[in-house]
C-alpha cells in the first residue's frame, strides 16, 4: 500500500512517459504545456466526454468522465466512458485523429482496466480505443505482459515526480509533432551534449 503522504500519479502521465519520458516530465514535473493542432484536436475531442452523465441503452449502461482510482497502485484519473455489460466495466479510451500503431494508448487503457477492478471487485478482461477522425474502435485485451508495463511505468513516473528527474530529449522523430517541441528544444540541448561529451573525452586523461 502506497503511503498517504506520496502525492498519486495522473494516469493520463503514462501515455505522456510511454510516448516520451521527457514529455511526461515536462508536463507533470515543471508544469510546462503547449497547445498545436493535435492537442487542440484532442481538447475538442474530449469536451464531447467530458462531460459527467449516465444513461442505459439496450441493458448496458454508460457512465461518461468516470473518476476512477487505484489504491494499490497510487492511480487516480477519469475515464471518457465507462460501459458495464452485466455490471462488467468496458473503458472506453478515446483519441482524436486516426488509428495508430504503439503502447502509449493501449497502455492508459490498461491503467484504467486495473483501476475499475479495484472499484468494483470483477475481472476487466477488455476495452477499447476509439479514434474519433477515422471513426474506428478496436477492442484490446488486458494481457499480463501490458498490466507489468503499467506498474513499471508507474513506478517510474513516481519516481520522476517524487525526485523531480527531467530527462534528456530524445531528438527523434516523435519530436516533429510534439506540442512541447519549442520548450523540450531537442536539438539544441542534444547538440549541447554532445559538444559536453566530446570535450570530456578529448581531455580524458588516460591511465
């Protein structure tokens, strides 16, 4: 059980960590955030969810910005929709613009499965992700290896807030269209240590 005094990790960090490390910090350590085209595209987005309601439809109900937690991992966030199917939780995530290859998403989607089983006490197996430009929803599956990547990622995104850790930019091609491209500046503090790099080992002395 994580102590009361350890201030609880957002489970939106994770995808930021899992996209970039440095993006998460940024954003939950220094308090830093942009706005580009697809943040705004994601804000508009989540206004539609955001927005506290519950109703039933053909015996499934929807609960849409579901605030959610984890005790045993120190999680808390909000889900855009919750559907219970025989009163099973389904999280539904969803993301603007198109369907796209990676973790980041399908992690957060996890986060959010190992928090509804805490709250409510029953397995939650499934959820989806839905991307709202192309209007497609694909099902995921909970696997153990994704649910040891949420406590990895958790831990060390605990860590990075507890210690305040920044870490270098990765100055790769997920900085092209990152919003905190102009306050990360990837090519400038990587170039800068490398220039710190080549100094130390041109007046290495050897043994």
């Amino acid at each position: 059980m994580t102590p009361d005094n350890v201030d609880p990790v957002m489970i939106s960090a994770l995808e930021h960590y899992a996209y970039c490390p440095r993006q998460c910090a940024l954003i939950h350590v220094e308090q830093v955030w942009s706005e580009n085209i697809y943040t705004m595209r994601g804000r508009d987005v989540h206004e539609r969810v955001d927005e506290v309601s519950a109703h039933e439809l053909a015996g499934v109900r929807y609960e849409r910005a579901l605030p959610i937690w984890c005790r045993r991992l120190n999680l808390v966030g909000k889900a855009d929709l919750v559907e219970f199917h025989d009163n099973v939780p389904y999280p539904v995530e969803y993301k603007s613009g198109r369907r796209r290859r990676g973790d980041p998403e399908t992690l957060q989607l996890c986060a959010q499965a190992i928090c509804l089983e805490e709250m409510f006490g029953v397995p939650v197996e499934t959820g989806a992700l839905y991307w709202h430009s192309s209007r497609e929803r694909k099902e995921v599956g909970m696997t153990a290896a994704m649910r040891e990547q949420v406590v990895r990622v958790v831990a060390a995104v605990g860590e990075m807030l507890e210690k305040g850790i920044v870490p270098p930019p990765v100055n790769d091609k997920r900085c092209e269209g990152c919003s905190l491209k102009e306050s990360c500046l990837p090519s400038v503090v990587a170039e800068k240590d490398r220039e710190r790099l080549a100094y130390r080992e041109l007046f290495e002395v050897k043994p």
